[in-house]
C-alpha cells in the first residue's frame, strides 16, 4: 500500500514515450530505452531527471502489457486509476456459478443469454472514474452510462438491450460503461437517478436521463443526436457552398460528407463533434435537386458515402475518401493526418500545441516559422513556402491584437519595440511548455499594394526583393535545424488566448437563438404535440395569473377608494366641529363586487338591492336613494343596484331557484323598478315590485300567491316578469282593473314595503345557494 500511496497520477504514456497510439511492442521498448538512457537520475544533472524517469517506466509498464493497454485505450484505465485505491466487489461467483442472480431461485432454465448481466460487471466503472475520466472527456468523447444494480428484474430484462448498444454503438466512437447504484449511491443521487435501470448521455459535460425503457434503439439514437450541439454540421447545397469552402477566417479545415440520404449518420456526427475545434463539418443530400452540382464538383461517388477535406485550396482536395460505410477509425486517421490548415493561425494554445509541438530534444528539435501582422499578398507566398516544408518545420501566423501577451513576450526577450513587428518572422523551438527558443529573420517581409494590378519595374523590385528574403528565412531555417545550433533569444510565454471564445452575454444571446430555432425545428418534427402542449401550459398560467392580478388590483382601488373617503369626511368633520355626517353609497352589484355584496357578508347583514336600466337609471337611483336615507345609519344594511340589461340571467336564476325550478320567462324591461332585499347568510330574498301581487294586495296571506309558473296570467302585466300567475280570491270582490303605472311611480309603495320588511312579515323566498354573476 505505501506503493500505491506513492506512485503518480500517469499522463498520456504515448505523449511520455512519444510514441504513437498504434506504435508496436519493439516500438515502445526502442523508445522507453532511449528515454531511460537520457533520464536516468544519474546521468542527468536536471532536477526533475527522477520524477521524469519514474513517469517514464510507469508509461511502459502500461504499454507493454496487453490488457491494461487495452483498458487505457478503451476506457482510459492505468494501474494508478480508482481502482488500485477503492476495494471492488467480487463478481467472481457470477462466472464460477451463475451469470444470472435470479437463477439461484428461478433454476438453471432461467439463464438464457439476453439475461446474462456480466456485461453490467466487465463495463462497471466507479464514481473517482466518472468523474475524472468520462465527464473530462465528454469534452470530445460522448458516453452513455447505464445505472444498474444486482438484483434488479427490470436490470436483467434489460441486459439484451444493452448488449446491443454497446455492439452498435461502440464503434462509432461512443464509450459505454456501467454504474453499480448500490456501491455508488451518491454518485447516483448526484445524477438524479430515481430508479433502475437509468440510461445517462453525458455530453460536454453535462448529463442527461433517457426516460424511456431501453428496447427501443431508435429512440435511443434519436435522443442521443437530439442533445448534439445544435447546427453541429451545417447543410450544404448548390445556394451556399461557396461561402463554406471560401470562409477559412475560423481556422478550421472543412469536412464535407456526402450521403444519399436526408439525415446524417450518427458516426459523422459524432467524429464532427469529437473535431469541431479543428473542423468545420458540412452535410451533402445528394438526393436532393440543390445538391446536384456540389456533388459534381467534388466528384462524390453515387452509392456510397464521400468524405472530402479542404485546405485553402478549395478547389483542390487535401483529402477523399469514399465507401458504403466510412469506418470511425478511417475518419480520424484522415482528420488526424490533416487537422490544420496549411497556413494555420495561432489562435488558441491547442493549434500552437499541433502546429508547434513541444520537444525538449536538439536532436529532433522542432521548428514553427510564425509571421506576425503578414497580409493577404505575404499569406499566399508563405502558404506556398508551407507546402513544401520538411517534415520537422510547420508554418504558421498570428494576429498581433489578438495575442498581445506571445508578442509582448517575443519582443521584450529580443529587445525589440512591438510597434516594429509588423511583418516580421520568428522561427521558435518550444523546448518546454512555457519557455521558447527563437531567433528573428533580419529582413521584414517585403510589401507591394499595387503589383497584383499590373507589372512595372516596382513589381520587378518587389519579386527580387521577395525571393531574397525567402532564400535567406530558407538559410536560417537550414541552420537552426542542426542539433549543435543555438538559438539567440529565449522568452517565458503565457498560454494563448482563444479567439474563438465568446463572453458570457453573447454566449446567452446564441443559447436563446438556439432555443428559439430548436423549437422552430419542433414544431416540424414529432417533438411538435410535446413543445405544443408545453407552450400551451405556459400561455394559460400567464393568463389566469394576469386575471388573478386584475382582480386583485380592482379589489384594492375599491378599499383605497373607501378608505380615502373616510378620511375625507372625518377631516372634514374635524375642521367644521360638528357631528360626523353619515354617507349613503349605492354600490353597483356586478361580477367584481358579488362576493363583496352577497356570498361574503356576515351573519345579520342584508344587501337591499334596487333593479334598473340606463333609460330609468338616474330617475329610479335618485328615488331610491331618498327612500332609504333614513337607514344610512344602520350598520346591518347595504344599498346597491342592478343593471338589468347585464345581469338579466342572474335574476332569472335567483327567482327560478326560488320557486322551484321550471323554466321561467323574464322580460328585462318589466323588472325595472324591482327591489330584492337579500340575506345572504340565511339564503332566502324578499321582493318589492309595484305590481306584485304582494304589494296589491298586501292585507292577504302569501299562501295562494305563487301556485304555479309561467303561463297565462289575467293582467299580462301582473307578475309577468317574474313567471308568477296569480289567482282572484272566490270570496273578494271582482278587482278593477289595475292602473297604468308610470316609471315615476314604480317605487311610491317602497316605504310601506320597507316598514313590514323590518317587521317581518314580509313573505321570504329561500334557495339552496346563490348563482354565479358572470359579467358580459
């Protein structure tokens, strides 16, 4: 255990050996000899020779054995991993005895090979690697994780299932592993895992729960390009390929992949996602009529599947490939071998990483011939100049204003001023990661604005000029290139800027623009009914949410109205010294104030309520109003009016609730005038009208008032707009027929009404609740 405790975290042990990822066993040992020889403490005098010779024999242990290079290939496994630290569970009974938990209880038929679970346990990784393996490489590497546990049904029905993701899927790129629920609860908990199985894409580091059963592969494969970078691979057609190919101002190769068919296939989107730093990927339907002629242009063969790369040549390819199926593994290795452009420019610390490699060896060193502020004319001859390099010099340019710091450290490590750099050349050999060895071309680069234009004798001066320069940059490269050569000026540089990095508001302007377009592509897909419901949802909660305020707002200027009056009336009472004045307010019964004036009024209070319509309103109010001033000052009582062209449906509700139901006709004009005194707490009303039958005749009973609904009625009048039909006494004497009434007239026996309704003995009409007041 004190080993262990130890040993050193391995980096990349090809990058240590620097060997490559399909370098063979005498590759590797020929490498780790060599690298020992020089590395070893006591033949090196630097002081970081041991930890560098143990780092050095721990990558070719790694390498030299079969399966644990395998694991570090697959999956990124080193003996110094998680897994030397943290004890494992043993799973060794699952190959001695069964392959199946639920065999011990269901027999040895119950096994079956869609049941066998041992892939969970070969595929198990633990949280320390999930962490620090599968999310650090989602950057470029997608990974599916399966959350299972040993004694889970649901887990062994899903077994097949799984087995089939991981044959189709891992080939394309894509790591599969297994997360043990029980062993890692918190890891579990920390991923939002509710139950098992749970199948989890985790993608640029953020992961997401497929929440579907596992049987379906194309839902699978549909939920695993859905949470792609949006726009990952642009479509390209006949309208828009020639500002792709021509637009190399991101500095990226362009990969152009051609498919008869409508949607790309999952391993280029994958390997564009694992490249998009370094290349610009574009889809071609050559199905589709658009494409007819970028196909023709690049020579996309029919019946196959064509991958093209292009430089800043558009016109010629630096790469094709071509078959049914283009292998992931055929992919990289052609992007690998053309990830830069020909001219790249530093514009982030990984192209200087692949432009200008590290090699702290004179032997071999390597050389970068960075321009600094080179225009378009200088571009073309160093791009030229480029095409041609050895194989240990790389050209590149960098823009001044974008990468202040590398230019400020050049130029203060030679003693030059920053503002002459302007077209100049620094060859650099990178000996370290931040330190660099470098020397300046004596000579600028030369200019000439106008001799693309025609020929003269400046632009015979400017071609001597130019091939005098580039015969003495050939000459200093020749010399730095020799291993005993050393270099006149060396500088300590920060890492490079990203050009490509955007700030934090215009990252959230293109997260809403992609939002908004991923919704847009919604609506026109099977993801419509969901994004339709969604948006529905949202509209109505907004909706009732403003009505909730509206009312509420209308509710509160109602109180700070009263409120205020109050106030008024008691400074005025102050100021004049005299008894308060009561106030008689008439409210308007309507839908806001019902619950105000009826439902809600307490025990012992009464709503007196006056019906009217805008002809008569103003007439009847004021008479109204006269007529039971004399109350004001009784805490139990309310005064309010009805508009009976609005509320006509609710009067006809409350009268037919009353008289127990049937269908009953109300004429709105003939209820003005009609005075209901409700007791919302004991549920019942009385009603004045000058025709009713109470107030004609109010020395009789109410026994034979309201014996039926509706129908004829002796005075067409009499009653009608209620649905009453009255009945003549047998044993009064024949009554006269009634006189017209006046609209002045409708409430002179209101008074007398009053007084019995005080009394008592009024007749009172009950219902079982008060209806809804609906405003129109």
């Amino acid at each position: 255990m004190c080993t262990l405790a130890l040993a050193q975290n391995i980096g990349n042990p090809y990058k240590i050996l620097g060997v490559h990822r399909r370098a063979t066993l005498p590759e590797i040992r020929k490498a780790y000899r060599q690298l020992a020889k020089e590395w070893h403490p006591d033949k090196n005098e630097d002081p970081n020779a041991e930890s560098r010779f143990v780092e050095i024999k721990q990558a070719y242990e790694l390498l030299s054995d079969t399966e644990r290079r395998q694991a570090y290939d697959l999956y990124g496994i080193t003996n110094e991993d998680e897994h030397m630290y943290k004890p494992r569970h043993d799973y060794s009974q699952y190959a001695r005895f069964s392959n199946d938990p639920f065999e011990e209880f269901f027999g040895a038929h119950f096994r079956t090979q869609d049941q066998d679970i041992t892939l969970f346990h070969k595929l198990s990784v633990t949280a320390r690697h999930f962490e620090n393996h599968i999310m650090e490489k989602s950057v470029h590497t997608p990974a599916l994780v399966l959350f299972y546990t040993d004694w889970c049904f649901d887990c062994v029905r899903s077994a097949a299932a799984w087995r089939r993701l991981v044959e189709a899927l891992q080939p394309l790129g894509i790591t599969l592993a297994t997360v043990h629920a029980g062993h890692e609860a918190a890891l579990a908990r920390r991923v939002g895992v509710h139950g098992v199985p749970c199948l989890t894409l985790v993608i640029d580091k953020q992961v997401y729960i497929y929440k579907e059963g596992l049987n379906s592969m194309p839902k699978i494969l549909e939920f695993i390009r859905w949470k792609f970078h949006y726009k990952l691979v642009a479509n390209l057609n006949d309208n828009n390929v020639d500002s792709f190919v021509s637009d190399f101002e991101d500095n990226r190769v362009k990969a152009l992949i051609f498919e008869e068919r409508p949607v790309i296939r999952l391993r280029y989107l994958v390997t564009a996602f694992h490249y998009r730093e370094r290349v610009s990927f574009a889809f071609v339907d050559m199905t589709s009529r658009d494409a007819r002629n970028v196909t023709s242009r690049f020579k996309a063969q029919r019946n196959a599947d064509s991958m093209v790369l292009l430089k800043e040549d558009s016109e010629r390819p630096a790469a094709t490939v071509s078959t049914s199926e283009i292998p992931t593994q055929t992919l990289r290795q052609l992007i690998d071998a053309n990830r830069l452009l020909t001219l790249p420019r530093l514009s982030s610390q990984s192209v200087l990483e692949a432009a200008c490699p590290v090699e702290w060896r004179a032997a071999r060193r390597r050389l970068c011939c960075v321009a600094f502020g080179a225009r378009d004319a200088a571009l073309r001859e160093l791009r030229e100049l480029a095409r041609n390099a050895p194989d240990r010099l790389r050209y590149a340019y960098v823009y001044a204003h974008a990468q202040p710091d590398f230019v400020r450290a050049l130029a203060n490590g030679s003693g030059t001023d920053v503002s002459e750099m302007d077209h100049r050349i620094a060859v650099i050999w990178r000996r370290e990661p931040t330190r660099v060895q470098y020397e300046w071309l004596n000579e600028t680069w030369p200019t000439c604005a106008r001799c693309d234009l025609e020929y003269d004798e400046e632009t015979a001066r400017y071609q001597q000029r130019l091939n005098e320069t580039k015969r003495a940059l050939e000459r200093l490269i020749k010399r730095l290139l020799k291993p005993t050569e050393v270099m006149a000026y060396e500088a300590h540089v920060q890492e490079l800027l990203d050009e490509a990095a955007r700030g934090a508001a215009w990252r959230a302007v293109v997260k809403i623009c992609e939002w908004a377009e991923r919704a847009a592509l919604a609506l026109r897909t099977q993801h419509a009914l969901s994004a339709i419901s969604v948006l529905g949802t949202v509209a109505l909660v907004l909706a009732v949410g403003y009505l909730m305020a509206y009312l509420i707002r209308i509710e509160e200027e109602s109180v700070q109205k009263q409120k205020a009056e109050r106030r008024r009336q008691n400074g005025s009472a102050n100021r004049n010294n005299n008894e308060p004045q009561q106030e008689l307010r008439l409210h308007e019964l309507r839908a806001e104030k019902y619950n105000g004036l009826v439902r809600l009024m307490k025990p012992g209070c009464r709503t007196i309520v006056v019906l009217v319509d805008m002809q008569s309103k103003v007439q009847l109010l004021s008479k109204f109003h006269k007529i039971v001033w004399p109350y004001r000052k009784n805490k139990t009582l309310v005064f309010a009016y009805l508009c009976v062209e609005r509320n006509v449906e609710w009067f006809r509700r409350v009268l037919q609730l009353s008289l127990g139901g049937g269908e009953l006709r109300v004429n709105a004009r003939n209820c003005v005038g009609t005075v209901l005194a409700l007791n919302p707490h004991r549920k019942y009303f009385c009603i004045y009208h000058a025709k009713h039958p109470e107030c004609t005749k109010p020395h009789k009973r109410m026994s034979r008032m309201t014996r039926s609904l509706g129908g004829w009625a002796g005075d067409p009048e009499a009653g009608a707009f209620i649905g009453f039909q009255t009945e003549p006494d047998s044993s009064s004497d024949e009554a006269p027929d009634p006189p017209v009434l006046l609209q002045e007239n409708l409430l002179d026996g209101l008074p007398n009404w009053l007084d019995r309704l005080f009394e008592g003995s009024t007749h009172r009409y009950y219902i079982n609740y008060w209806p809804d007041m609906t405003s129109k």
